[in-house]
C-alpha cells in the first residue's frame, strides 16, 4: 500500500513524488446530454405503435381538412406552387411564399398530365380541386411525427418516443398547420430535422453525417 502525504492525504511514490489522483473515464456523449447510457434493443411492439400514433394522426387530418374551405393566404400559396411547376419561376408575388409549396401543386400537375393521356377521370377532378394539395402538407406533418418519435427514442427509450410523438401528433397547432398550404409545417419540419441531424453528428462525426446536416440545414 503507498504511503500518504502528511497535509494532503495524497498517495505519494517512493522519493516523495506525489501520484496525481486517478480520474475517472470520460462519460459517452449519449450520457452527457441526458439520454441512454447505451442503445436500448427496440421492442415488437414499438413500430406497430409508433404507426397507429402516426395513421390517427393521419386521418385526423384528412377528416377534417375534407370538410373546411381555403384559409385566405392558401390561394397565394398554391398558386406560387403552380407557378413554379407551370412556368418554371420562382419569381415572388408575396413575401410569405416559398418554393416548397411546389409539392402542394403536385395533384394539380398530375392532373394534367391523365388529362393529357385522356386517363385517370378520378384523379383529373381531385387535381382540380385545390385541396387536394393539403395531402402533401399531411404528410410532411407525418414525417414531423416520425422524426421526433426517432429522436426520442434514441435519447431515452422506446417508451419516451412513444410519448413524444403522441404529443406532436395530436399537438393542436401541428393538426391544424398540417392540413394547410403553407408553409408553416415545412419549417417546423426542416429546422427539427436539422437540429436533429446536427446532434447526430456531434455524437459520432462522420463524412456521411456532416452531409445530413448540411443538406437539412439547407432545408431549413
């Protein structure tokens, strides 16, 4: 056993050289922020959860977008994203708008395009209709839940992703930003992608990772 300094108490060499205090292993990043110590094996029973959460999360916003008519900045929006698929110009007529919104105009062009080929009668009258390009704000709002349901559950376990997206998919604001043409959703979902894509390269950095980030920062 070594011997102890006198006033210290410090473990000493022999000759009198002190023996610096031993400290302990870094703790993995995971443990820093809070989460996991250690990757949990996910459950059977998480996925099929995760998507019941994100179908009734899904129709919530079918229904109720079927039965409500265009907000007053929906008209300018989707006729922005028409612009851009028709004309090929992102020039801008109102300073609200982005070129996402080109995915809402997307029924509408498929629509042209059966009605060109003189095919496809259902699918020429829901592209008619302006709300059908809602679907595709629907389902960006989907992938929001998804992507915080995997953050969660990387963070603190299936259980808490669960939580998570049981709050974000029934979170008033997002049901009711979800079923517009705007683009309120879209950038709710690119900045928590970002965020979450950067976080993922701060805990283990890699060529691949930093791409991630940098295209969901650009997104976003």
């Amino acid at each position: 056993q070594p011997a102890r300094g006198r006033t210290t108490g410090l473990p000493v060499r022999r000759g009198g050289v002190r023996r610096p205090p031993s400290r302990p292993p870094p703790r993995p990043l995971r443990v820093a922020l809070g989460g996991a110590p250690a990757r949990m094996k996910t459950p059977r029973w998480f996925l099929p959860s995760a998507a019941s959460i994100l179908a009734a999360m899904a129709v919530v916003m079918a229904a109720s977008a079927r039965r409500l008519t265009l907000t007053y900045d929906e008209p300018a929006h989707y006729r922005y994203g028409l612009q851009i698929l028709s004309r090929r110009t992102a020039e801008r007529f109102a300073d609200s708008t982005m070129p996402v919104t080109a995915l809402n105009a997307i029924p509408r062009a498929a629509g042209w395009a059966f009605a060109r080929l003189q095919t496809g009668g259902a699918a020429r009258r829901l592209g008619r209709d302006p709300r059908a390009g809602r679907y595709v704000t629907m389902f960006a709002a989907v992938l929001l839940g998804a992507v915080v349901c995997r953050w969660a559950n990387e963070l603190y376990g299936p259980a808490a992703g669960l939580f998570s997206l049981a709050l974000c998919a029934f979170e008033p604001e997002i049901l009711a930003h979800g079923q517009l043409i705007t683009t309120d959703l879209y950038a709710a979902l690119a900045v928590t992608l970002a965020l979450y894509c950067f976080r993922r390269f701060v805990e283990r950095p890699g060529l691949g990772r930093a791409a991630a980030g940098a295209a969901a920062l650009g997104l976003a």
